[in-house]
C-alpha cells in the first residue's frame, strides 16, 4: 500500500493534535479559575463537587508542596522528559494500537498542560473539588484528570494485550 506511510503519518498527527486540545482547555479552564474565583473559597456546583481555587507547587496530592522551592525545576525536567518520551513513543505506534494511543496522548497532554504550569507560575492551579461529606479528594484539574484516564486505559490496554509477548 503506497498510502500506508501517509495514513500513518496522518494518524500520529491527530494523535498529537488531540494532545494540542487537551492542553489548550486545561490551560483555558485554568485561566477562568485564577480569574474569576476567590482563592481556597469553594463554589457548590453538585453536593460531592465544588470548584476551588487552589495552587499546587509539588506533584501529585501536593507531594513536597512544602519543599522550599527546588521541586518547581524537579518536576519540570521529569514532566519535560516524560512528555518528549511519551512523544517519542507515540509516534512509534501503529493504528491498529489506537487504545494505547489514546492512553499515551490523554498523560501527554495532561502532563503537558501542569508542565506549563509549572514553567510559567511556579505552581500548577487545581480548581475541581470532589469531596463526601466533609471527606476531601484533593484538588485537581483537567491535565489530572486527562492523566488520570490515561493511566486508566494504559493499564487496560496492558490487559487487553497481555498475551502479545507471549507468541
């Protein structure tokens, strides 16, 4: 198939602009939170779900958010090698590997989004509160959550093709 090479090529680049899309709404949905709420103030949307302004200089759950300032530039280098990683491996993929695709482009895209973050303000702004009760998950954003899925659909496409180191 002459065309093969292009369809690849065509596919990949989707891959990447969706990756694109998922950094622009995170960065716009966070651009809206800095504006327009009162920091730490929750806003009721549902009974389990509040929007909250918050800023996270750690990683993940405010890990060493406390830490004085080295684990900005931390967590930069290790969000920019995984990001050029992910990159690299993405575009190694094949389209009938569309699943793990999908998985590698929603952490690139989240991680892309908090690495800007990061870059640009020192921090990564969090605004969705889910909470029970007075039980709190902590707060995230959309990259969280794209990297979140992600991290869900990589594992089940580790699952699905378990058996392919087999043969």
């Amino acid at each position: 198939m002459p065309n093969s090479g292009a369809a690849q090529r065509r596919g990949r680049l989707l891959w990447v602009i969706f990756a694109a899309v998922i950094v622009l709404v995170d960065q716009i949905t966070k651009v809206w939170a800095d504006a327009s709420l009162v920091y730490g103030q929750p806003n009721p949307i549902l009974p389990v779900l509040d929007i909250t302004l918050h800023y996270n200089p750690g990683a993940a759950f405010s890990f060493l958010s406390d830490a004085g300032g080295w684990q900005r530039w931390f967590f930069t280098v290790i969000s920019a090698a995984v990001s050029i990683y992910l990159l690299v491996w993405l575009m190694k993929l094949g389209r009938e590997q569309w699943l793990l695709s999908m998985a590698l482009t929603l952490v690139l895209g989240g991680a892309l989004g908090n690495l800007w973050d990061r870059v640009r303000l020192g921090h990564v702004i969090d605004f969705i509160s889910v909470h029970w009760g007075n039980a709190y998950f902590p707060t995230f954003n959309i990259a969280d959550a794209a990297i979140s899925v992600g991290a869900v659909l990589l594992i089940i496409d580790t699952f699905i093709h378990s058996d392919a180191g087999d043969k």
